[in-house]
C-alpha cells in the first residue's frame, strides 16, 4: 500500500511539473504575439503613410499634367 501511495504522490506531482511547463509555453507565446502585433501595428502605421504619399505624389502629377495641357 505504501508503494502505491509514493506512486500517487510521483504521478501528481508529474501532471504539476507538465501543466507548469503548459503555462509557462502559453506566457511565452502570448510574449511573442504581443511583440509581433506591435510589429504589425508599425508595419501598418508605415504602409498607411507611404498610402498618403502616393495619394499626394498623384495629385501633384495630375496638376502638372493639367499644367502643360
């Protein structure tokens, strides 16, 4: 009887060390999500201004189209 409790007592402590792992895996992959959704958040800021620009290099081609007409 007595072996069989230690084996208990080893099998309990086994499925604490695993789900510790589990939770430690999921804090660190919620780390590195976090890191690329700012990075995807700059990315965008980025593509949004190069967007304007365009926009502004357009217009401004338009005038100067107009210009020599």
């Amino acid at each position: 009887m007595f072996f069989s409790e230690e084996l208990k007592i080893l099998d309990d402590n086994t499925v604490k060390y695993m789900i510790d792992q589990l939770e430690e895996e999921v804090k660190e992959q919620k780390a590195k999500l976090s890191e690329k959704d700012g990075l995807l958040s700059e990315k965008d800021a980025t593509i949004a201004n190069k967007d304007s620009e365009i926009a502004q290099l357009r217009a401004e081609l338009e005038k100067y189209k107009n210009m020599n007409k």
